[in-house]
C-alpha cells in the first residue's frame, strides 16, 4: 500500500541521489519508512559555517506535500533562526495558514510545490544570511547583531567540535 | 521496493539527450511530481492533476504556485497538455533507451566498432519479429517521427516489453495500461493476443488519435457520472453528516471531524474522476478511499483533531504530565516570586480551594516556545523577551529554581500543605517543591481568560506531540 506522500518522497530521493545539489545529501533514514529523513548539509563557502557538515532530520507529515515537514538540526548550532534544541524555524516550513508574527510572506510559505530539495538549499543560505526580524534563538540573533566577531568564533567552535577536532 | 521503481525526469540526465530533463518535468505536476493525470488548469492558468488540485485547493483554498485563491468548480480541463503527456509517454521508453544506447557508444571509443555491429544486429532482429506490430500501429508514435525505421521498429518493440510507471499489461491483448484500468478494460477487452485481436484494437487507438474526442463513444461501462456538490459542514449536524456519508456509500464510522475529512476526499477522488477521459469505477475509487484511510485516514494514527474529546480526563493528564508541569511552573514562578510575592500568595490561596480540573487550562502554557499567541496570555510578554538574557541556557535548570533557597521553599511547602488540606484533589502532592504541581498554578494567579468555574476543561486539545519533543529535548 503506497500512499501519494510516500510516492512523492520516492521521487525527491531519486532525483535527491541522481542529481544532487551541490553541498547537500538527504534521503531516508530506511527506506522502509519514508517519512523520516536524514540530511547531511555542509556549510556555505565564505561564511563561519564554511568546512562544517551538519547533520539534520526532517519527519514528513501523512499528508506531505499539502503539509510541510519539520527540519531539526542533530548537531549543535549557534543561528538566529534555529532552536536551541535544532529545529529549524523557516518561512519556507511553515503552512501557509499559520502566521502569528505576519512577518512573512505568503508566497514565502509551504506550497505542495516545494520539495525537500528547495528546503534544504532555503536552509543553506539561511546559514549564510540570518534573519533577524523573527528570531528563534534571541541570544543568537542578539550576537550576531551586537557582536558579529564573537557569533563568528562560536560557529566556527561549534564547525571544529562538529567535526571532532 | 520493486513498486517504488518510478521513472524520473533525472533519467535523462546521464544519456545524450540530458536536455530532455527539463521538458519531462515540464510535463510533470508539480505536487505529485507524476505525469499530469488529468490536467486541470485553474482560473490563474496553473495546470495540475485534477486529484492534486483538488486536494490542495480543499487543503487551503490556494493555488499552489501563486497562492491565489482558487475554487474546484472553476477547474477547466487542459485537454493540451494531456495529449502532449500521452505521447511524451509513449515515446518515452525508446527515446530513452536510444539516448542511453548512444552515451554509451560514445563513451566507449576502443570497442566502438564491435558495438556498432551488435546493435546492427539487434535491429535486424529485432525487425524481423516486430514487423507484426509495426504493422499494427498505423503511426510511429511522436517520438519516433524523426527516427528512421529501424529505430523506429525498436520503439514499438520496447513499448511491448516496457511498462511504463504505474501502469501493467493486460492478461489477454498486452495493452499497459494503468492498474486502475484493468479490470474496467477486461470487461470490454477487444480479444486474444494474437495479430487479428491486436489489429481491431489498434486500429480504434490510432485511427483518430486524439482520444479525447472519443470521450462520449469510449466504451464505459457506466454511464459519466455527475460530479458531487460540496457540502457545508458547518451547518450539518453529525447524524445529517454521517446519512449523506452513508447515501455516498462511503463508511460512516469516527468522530465528525473524520467524516468531514472522508467526506472531502471522496469528494476529490470522485469530482477528479469525473474529469478523468476513463472513469474508473466506484469500486475503484473505493478501494482509493481505503487506501487514503489507512494512510491518512481514521485507520492512520493521524490525530488531527483539535477539539478534545468529551472523555478527557484531565486529572490523569495532569499526572502524567507532572514533571511538564512543574518545570513550567517553576519557571514561571522564577522569574514572578520576588516582584508579587504577596499578591500571588493570596491569589494562590483561593485558588487551592478550588477543584482538581481546573489545572488543566495550564496547558496552553506548555505549547513549545514558537507558539506564543496561547502563551502570551499567559506569561506576560516582557518575560519571555528577558528570559534568554538573564539565562544563558535557559531550559537547563529551571525544574528547580529554589534549590538552595531555604526562606523561599519553606514558604512554598506551607502554602502547598494549606492548599492540600483545603482541595479535595486527589493528587499525589506531597510537601516538596515537585508536588506542588495540580493544585498551585502560577498561570491562576495571572488572569487566564479561559478559567471559568463552570467550565471543567478546555474547548481545545493541546496537541501532544510538539510540547514533549520540546520539554524533552531541552533537557
């Protein structure tokens, strides 16, 4: 019994693994279940996050596309717009009838015509670019406004610790 | 997974006609990722299968590309772009199979000449056998309009032996069709696999070969159904409800949110059926029914209702979520004790006296920290604004704020022991910090526009899953 959710993710992973997008891996953690995913994204060039890989698990809800899933990063990351605990928080992952800040557009939201491929580079170029009108980690975006240097030394700590160095 | 083996557009790319990937996708949708299925094109002039579009439109009332609002009625039929996806279709597997054929022979430049010789070889093979079927197929389909006849001979062959996505043969003319077809198609299968039965058949495919003309003559065995009006659920009640469910012939079990749900996507499939050039049957869309009920459905695990159940018993929550409970209101008491001391204490002691269920509106507070329309009414705003600056690590050690403040925790435990003896709540507490939980609420102190007396639990179900991954993980 395949349901068009798993249909459909069928599908991201084989265009995922044919033709992946520079910097990013992701696919299923097994693939008799595909609604858990695990991403490995490594950090943009030119930025603290550059040489870091971070690891990342994104869950499917059961009626994916129409709704979009959640990204949570494994590792530790020092980002405005990243949890403590990881998770991602991303225009581009929430539905787009949830707004309680109306800092977003809604053409920036969740469309079934977005794909795990779009959010992942969305979250790569988050790294590069924080944004600070909705913060997720305040001491975070409070850094990086305030004290550009010391954010920096703490991403590029997090990259070595990431990396076992 | 021999079922999850589906072509894709990224086919293309490792052959000589990787230019072809882009023009497979086009012919793709955008949120199935399949080829269009009855495209639909919408009053924004997006095309979509007609199930996608209908799904997402009942999902959200939005186009999917331009989020512009959009209606299911105001749906035309892209008859276009179904054509062009037909023969893409049926072209595909030579045009493919070709283009790979031809990277390789590049590739390999040393046995090149070998190589050559043996796909002579398999053309004339192949030729011999299949001037049959070239015969049986007036026209060479699209993609084979540029080749020669040879290649083109390869091109009805693969056909024969290629299944394309979702699609099988069937057992008694070969001709692949989709799954659904199948025993639709029996009923009115021309005859045997052998020369005559092929020819009657293909000569009804390819005489006109737009198909869609032939909507009204295709042999159905059911006449076209009407497409169903949608319902407005608000206005029925659940016996009214579950009587048109029943009248649709669809199950009528589950709560009424799960009727509206069902009822919405039998809605899709039979109103996208009715779009389709060859309807299924109803006991087809059944068993797609079936199929959304186990995976989306009542049979899914799929707790999407947010109104709770009648029968919540808010007290054994309450237990089993102590420790949620008594972390948040440590925090909460953290960061009000010193400025309200007083005021919160004569609050808290009225507060004791009222009964068990009363907690329970404690757990808009306990929604994961992104959720703040709940929370702020709450915990006042200024609040959770300073909690990052006064905490580095704000989740770390919050269960026990008091730890070491004797003065502090000697009030608390009288305060806990008075309002022990005033409730008749049957929690456990005891007279430590931790059992403070159900009957001293922080959140009763702050003025709560949900706690009334005469309401015994919330209009509303905090969903479970979102505050324990949060709770948990910041430990």
């Amino acid at each position: 019994m395949t349901s068009p959710a798993s249909k459909r993710l069928f599908k991201e992973y084989r265009g995922l693994s044919s033709d992946p997008p520079e910097g990013i891996t992701a696919g299923p953690v097994t693939e008799d279940n595909m609604f858990l995913w695990e991403a490995l994204i490594q950090g943009p060039e030119g930025t603290p996050f550059e040489g870091g890989v971070f690891p990342a698990k994104l869950e499917f809800p059961k009626d994916y596309p129409l709704a979009p899933p959640t990204m949570q990063f494994l590792c530790e990351m020092w980002h405005p717009n990243v949890y403590p605990n990881g998770t991602v928080c991303i225009s581009i992952l929430h539905p787009p009838g949830d707004d309680p800040h109306h800092y977003e557009q809604a053409s920036e939201r969740w469309s079934p015509i977005q794909s795990v491929e779009k959010i992942l580079i969305s979250v790569m170029s988050m790294l590069a670019e924080p944004n600070d009108e909705s913060p997720a980690n305040v001491d975070a975006a409070r850094m990086w406004r305030e004290k550009r240097g010391e954010y920096e030394d703490r991403v590029r700590e997090n990259v070595r610790k990431g990396l076992g160095l | 997974m021999a079922s999850f083996d589906l072509p894709d557009s990224t086919d293309w790319l490792d052959t000589s006609l990787s230019s072809f990937e882009p023009l497979e996708a086009a012919l793709r949708c955008q949120v199935c990722k399949e080829f269009y299925d009855t495209p639909m094109i919408t009053l924004c002039s997006h095309t979509f299968c007609s199930l996608c579009i209908r799904r997402c439109i009942t999902t959200d009332g939005k186009c999917p590309t331009c989020k512009k609002e959009g209606q299911t009625d105001k749906l035309m039929p892209n008859w276009v772009v179904g054509e062009i996806v037909e023969r893409f279709v049926k072209a595909r597997p030579a045009a493919l199979e070709l283009a790979r054929r031809d990277k390789e022979e590049k590739k390999g430049t040393s046995g090149r000449k070998r190589k050559l010789d043996d796909t002579d070889l398999e053309d004339d093979e192949i030729s011999v056998r299949s001037t049959r079927s070239r015969k049986t197929r007036t026209a060479a389909p699209a993609g084979g309009a540029d080749m020669s006849d040879p290649i083109a001979v390869v091109n009805s062959e693969e056909e024969g032996d290629y299944v394309p996505e979702g699609m099988v043969k069937c057992p008694i003319c070969q001709k692949a069709m989709k799954e659904e077809q199948v025993y639709m198609h029996l009923d009115s299968c021309p005859g045997q696999k052998g020369p005559g039965g092929r020819n009657t058949r293909s000569r009804t495919n390819n005489a006109f070969s737009n198909t869609f003309q032939h909507q009204s003559t295709k042999l159905s065995p059911s006449p076209t159904p009407t497409r169903l009006p949608q319902l407005n659920y608000s206005l029925l009640k659940d016996n009214a409800l579950r009587q048109k469910l029943h009248s649709l012939g669809i199950p009528t079990w589950g709560p009424k949110q799960l009727l509206i749900r069902r009822h919405t996507e039998w809605l899709n499939l039979w109103n996208s059926n009715c779009d389709a050039t060859h309807p299924k049957t109803k006991g087809q869309l059944l068993k797609e029914l079936d199929v959304w009920e186990r995976t989306q459905g009542g049979h899914a695990g799929f707790t999407e209702a947010k109104v709770m159940k009648k029968d919540f018993d808010g007290n054994k929550w309450a237990t089993n979520n102590k420790d949620h409970f008594d972390e948040l209101i440590a925090n909460a008491r953290k960061k009000r004790t010193a400025p309200t001391e007083g005021e919160e204490k004569s609050e808290e002691k009225k507060e004791g006296v009222k009964d068990a269920p009363k907690v329970i509106p404690v757990q808009y507070s306990r929604e994961q920290p992104a959720n703040p329309p709940t929370e702020t009414l709450l915990i006042p705003h200024t609040e959770r604004a300073q909690e990052p600056q006064t905490d580095t690590k704000p989740s770390v050690d919050v269960a026990r704020p008091y730890e070491g403040n004797n003065e502090a925790l000697a009030i608390i435990r009288k305060k806990v022991d008075e309002a022990n003896n005033n409730s008749n709540s049957s929690s456990s507490a005891g007279p430590q910090l931790e059992g403070e939980a159900p009957s001293l609420r922080p959140s009763e102190g702050i003025s709560n526009p949900f706690s009334s007396p005469s309401r015994k639990v919330p209009m509303f179900q905090v969903p479970e899953d979102p505050v324990i991954e949060v709770e948990t993980k910041s430990r």
